[in-house]
C-alpha cells in the first residue's frame, strides 16, 4: 500500500526524467531548475515507500516500480487533463487547449481550414499544431502528449501494427478515403492515358515517400506480380514531383498530397484498382467529452467534407 498520496506533479517530473534520462534534462524540459526536480522526486519517492530511479554512470534509470509507475501515469494524466478541461468549460473560466499533431499533408490541407475555423468561433482556444507521420503520432496521443492526432492507415489487415496498433482503445472521426494516383512526367508514353493499372509501370523507376508509404508500395506492386525498382526516396513531396517532373521515374502520392503541391512538369493518373488510404481524428474516449477537444473534431470534419 502507499505510503502518501502520489501527486499528478510529481507523475510529470517522473515521465520527463525517464524520457530524458537525467534530472537537469527534465528541468530544462519542464521549466523549472534540477533542485526542484530532485526534490519533486524524492517526495514520490516518499510516498511510493519504494525507490523509483536509480543512477547508473551519468543517467537515471527506472527501477522496476518506476517503470510500473510510468506505465500508469500516461492513463492518469490523460484522464486528470479531461478532468480539468472539462470542469474549466462548464464554469466558464477558460476556452481550453488542444495539442494536435497530424502528418504533414493533412497539416496543409485539412488542419489549416480547421484552425481557422476554431479561432473564429472560439477565439479563446488554444490550439497547437506538431507534425508526425502515424505511427509516432498514435504513441504520443496513447502517452498524453497531445489530444488529437490525425493519422491515416492503409486498409490492409498488416498495416494495424505500422499505423500505431489497433484504434479499438480510441475514438475515431472519420474524415475522408484518400485516393492515391501516380504521377508521371509530362512526356511520359502513358500521360495521356487517364487511368493506369500498378502492372503497366513495372519497368519504370519509382520515387516512393514516407517509410510507410514505401512499404504500402511495395505491397502493391507485388500483389501485381513485381517488385519496383525505387531510385529515389524522400518525405518531402515537392521533392517527389520535382524528381518526376525531370523525368527520373514515376510515383505514387495520396491527392491530399497534390492539393498544396504544383505538379508542374508532371501528370497525375488515376490507380485502377482504385487504392486508398483511411484519414481519422483520433483521441481518448476522456479527451473525446472535452468541449475544445469536441469542437477541434468537428472542425476537422467539416474540413474534410470541403
């Protein structure tokens, strides 16, 4: 049994020490100085009645209770957050926050009209925008580090792992199927063709993306009996169509993509069979009853729907 009650403050310095390993990282991370820390840790220390760090050479490491204790405090705080969200709207002190991460095509598209959107209609929300690719972005939201993530997953039975496990445990909004298209060079022998099946390029040199979509790739040019042969790889989609447009291979982007990009030089042609990826709003089913958390999602919706 504990000796004292555990303190959500103190669950916070616990987290940023075992993410940074040392207690003048976690200072620096959380803002404030080592000696707080110290003794912020000695005092949960206190009431755990068990040690919780150990110091091995110049990092702490976590002892077997610590690591329990870690394992516990993502689903504590998360829920402590919702709490105070929550009873912060309903007595009109504050409007609240949201962290949101997306990917980065759905933080060109989607998040901008979304946030716009927010601000106009509730000036005194504060929304913050990080960028990771699924499936980073789903182990931040199981983590607490933020309250929405906009992720996107393949619809293939395998691609549950890569896309950050199984949603079961979240709320999903769903916000669009994203079509995929390839896209070639303006004097490709196939640019005026409309549509193109994944077997016609299997001689052609690809410039595939993001690690995720180079592997969903690969599945489908193998489900059409070849491997491609990639020259190029690169997350940064004007890189993509650059190398596309200079004629050094053909590629395949989601159209969400294409809306921030200028396929100049380059011709983009239907998949067929069509292929998609699944674009969501995921968040904790607590999150998922705060009113700014609530709001955020719908305005990501409305932005998909445009």
């Amino acid at each position: 049994m504990l000796k004292d009650m555990i303190e959500a403050r103190h669950l916070r310095v616990l987290r940023a020490v075992a993410a940074t390993g040392s207690f003048s990282a976690a200072a620096r991370e959380l803002g404030c100085t080592q000696p707080a820390v110290s003794q912020q840790m000695k005092a949960l220390e206190g009431a755990a009645g068990t040690p919780l760090l150990i110091r091995t050479g110049r990092e702490m490491r976590l002892t077997e209770a610590g690591e329990a204790l870690v394992r516990h405090a993502a689903g504590i705080l998360a829920g402590l957050t919702a709490a105070e969200e929550e009873v912060a709207a309903i007595a009109g002190l504050r409007a609240g926050r949201v962290r949101l991460v997306s990917f980065p095509s759905g933080s060109s598209t989607l998040v901008p009209t979304a946030l716009a959107g927010m601000r106009a209609a509730h000036p005194g929300t504060r929304v913050s925008l990080v960028e990771a690719e699924p499936p980073r972005s789903v182990e931040m939201l199981r983590a607490g580090d933020c309250e929405i993530a906009v992720a996107f997953r393949y619809p293939q039975a395998d691609d549950a792992a890569e896309a950050g496990g199984g949603w079961e445990d979240l709320v999903a909004r769903p916000l669009l199927s994203d079509r995929l298209v390839v896209v070639v060079p303006r004097e490709h022998r196939l640019a005026g063709a409309g549509t193109v099946g994944m077997a016609e390029l299997a001689e052609e040199p690809w410039i595939a993306g993001c690690p995720r979509c180079r592997r969903h790739l690969v599945e489908v040019c193998e489900s059409e009996g070849f491997t491609p042969r990639i020259d190029f790889a690169t997350d940064d989609y004007p890189a993509v169509i650059g190398l596309v447009a200079a004629g050094l291979g053909v590629a395949v982007l989601p159209e969400l993509a294409l809306e921030s990009v200028r396929a100049k030089g380059a011709v983009t042609l239907e998949v067929k069979p069509a292929v998609r990826r699944e674009v969501v709003a995921l968040t904790l089913p607590d999150l998922a009853r705060v009113p700014a958390v609530a709001a955020t999602l719908d305005r990501l919706e409305s932005a998909a729907r445009r």
